[in-house]
C-alpha cells in the first residue's frame, strides 16, 4: 500500500467493494468480489424452528441464502424456490444439508400463479408440511426517468415483487395453520423513495401494505404475518443492476456508511418466524444501516 500513488490509494479508501458489473440478470453470487456472508461460524443454534418447515422464494443467494442456511441451522427443512440460478441454488443446499437438514430445490417464476400453486403442493408433498412462507423473491430495472419505465418492466416487476406473494401466500393458506408464519421482504425504498426505481419502490409498498393487512386478516387464525426492510445489502441484485462506479460506493449513503450483509438481515427473519415474536403481527423490521425511517 505504501507504494501506491496516492490517487490509487485515495480510491481504494473510497471503494466498499471492488467496481464490478454482471450483465445477466438476476445476477449470480458465485460471480461476485467479495462474496456476500450467508453464513457465522460462531453462530450458536438454539433449536428455534425444530422440526420446522419453510418456504424460502429467492432463496438462492444473497438474503433468501442466509436466510434458508440460519433456518437450517435453527432445525427447519427448507424448500428453496428459485428463477434460474442453479449454480447459486446447489450451493444453498449444500449449505443447508451441511446443517443436517433437508433441502428441496424448485426452480420457476413466482410470477405466475400456477407455478407458485405447484412450488406449494411438491414442497408439502415432500418436506411433509408447511409452517413458515418467506416470501423475499425480487427484481430491480434502474431507470432514470417514469418515461423511461416500459409497460413490460412495470409488469414483470410487479408480478415478481408482489403478485408472486400474493400467490405465494394464496397457494400456502390451507397448509397455515395456528403458529404459522409469512414473512414477506420489503425495502426501505418503500419508506424513503427511490428517483432511479419507481417501480421497485411502488412494489415494495405494496408489500407494506399486503403485510398490515394479511395480517389483520389472518388474526383470528392465529398465522402472524410480518415482513422485514432492509436497506443497502450486498446481494447479486446490486452488481447486477448498477453500473460499477455506484456498485463500488454501495452503502456509503448510511449512517454506518457501509453495505450490510445478508447474515445480518436473515437474524430478523429467523425473529419474527420463531415463536421469539409470537405478540407481532402486521410489523416491519428495519435492517438499514441506521437509517431513520419512522415507519
């Protein structure tokens, strides 16, 4: 380091991460500097989910990952329904039957409603139950301006990012039953806003309002529905929808100043599915590096 220019070094200091940018979408994990941290190995499991089972969309990588290996970890089997990201999808269930657990893989589009129904029935069918649905599948398309918006991109975000829970959720009902739990991701865009993703942001307020309301409605069934907002997480959606520069200084922008990871996002799920929350219904968690949203 200390033979560097100073310009070199000054923009290494700047950088959180190395500039980088996959033009596949959604983005891989495996392609990603550095990986994002699914996993602690300090982590002591307390048996919070045993004997458990969960529905995880997007559980391939970034959050979904950490979230299906800390279930694992907690004693739950885990169906992991995914787009079509298979390399990322073997390695979270390496990691989860690394943990002794079960594993099953679905691969397919939580936008239509027919395959959420099937992803539901073959999960049941072959973990034997259903008891926690995460919903946390998601896509982003920056686009500068509203003009700019496609109505194919409005569409195809919003059936992934609120349709596909509503399917989800539709498609699990008659497996719910009294101590169940959804938990459903939203993002602290739909809290602050967001110039570059309009649509993004309208889906992930959407999810706000799909989880109060879900919620009230399944009350006196006893099936809490909650969901959890991060901020700024390093994920495949970010190398995947950013040009490098903004890549490089992703997280700069909070209090903390730095990207959080989805290990410790996953914490705030594994809360609110276990019965450490069993008096919450209709919350958000806000994972975001010290932003104040008041939400």
């Amino acid at each position: 380091m200390q033979n560097q220019p100073q310009e070199q070094q000054t923009q290494q200091e700047e950088n959180l991460q190395p500039p980088q940018h996959q033009d596949r979408r959604p983005g891989l994990e495996t392609e990603m500097t550095p990986r994002p941290k699914a996993t602690e190995a300090e982590y002591r499991a307390s048996g919070k989910l045993e004997g458990k089972t969960a529905i995880i969309t997007g559980g391939d990588s970034g959050i979904g990952r950490a979230v299906s290996v800390l279930f694992a970890k907690e004693g739950a089997d885990v169906a992991v329904v995914y787009f079509n990201e298979e390399q990322d999808a073997k390695e979270t269930a390496r990691l989860v039957q690394q943990e002794g657990r079960r594993c099953l893989l679905i691969a397919g589009d939580v936008g239509d409603e027919k395959f959420c129904q099937h992803a539901v029935e073959q999960s049941v069918r072959e973990l034997g139950k259903l008891d926690i649905l995460i919903n946390n599948a998601a896509e982003q398309h920056p686009q500068e301006s509203l003009e700019d918006i496609s109505a194919e991109q409005l569409e195809r975000t919003f059936r992934t990012n609120i349709f596909g829970y509503f399917f989800m959720a539709k498609a699990a009902l008659k497996h719910l039953k009294e101590g169940s739990t959804i938990v459903n991701t939203t993002s602290v865009t739909a809290y602050k806003g967001s110039p570059q993703l309009l649509d993004y942001s309208s889906t992930k307020g959407a999810i706000v309002a799909f989880t109060r309301s879900l919620s009230m409605n399944l009350a006196e069934k006893g099936i809490r529905v909650n969901a959890v907002a991060p901020g700024p997480i390093w994920t495949p959606l970010i190398p995947s929808t950013f040009p490098p520069d903004k890549v490089a200084s992703f997280g700069k922008d909070v209090p903390m100043a730095r990207a959080g990871q989805p290990v410790e996002v996953a914490k705030c799920f594994l809360f609110l599915a276990s019965d450490d929350s069993t008096y919450m219904s209709g919350q958000v968690l806000h994972v975001n590096g010290g932003e104040v949203v008041n939400g």
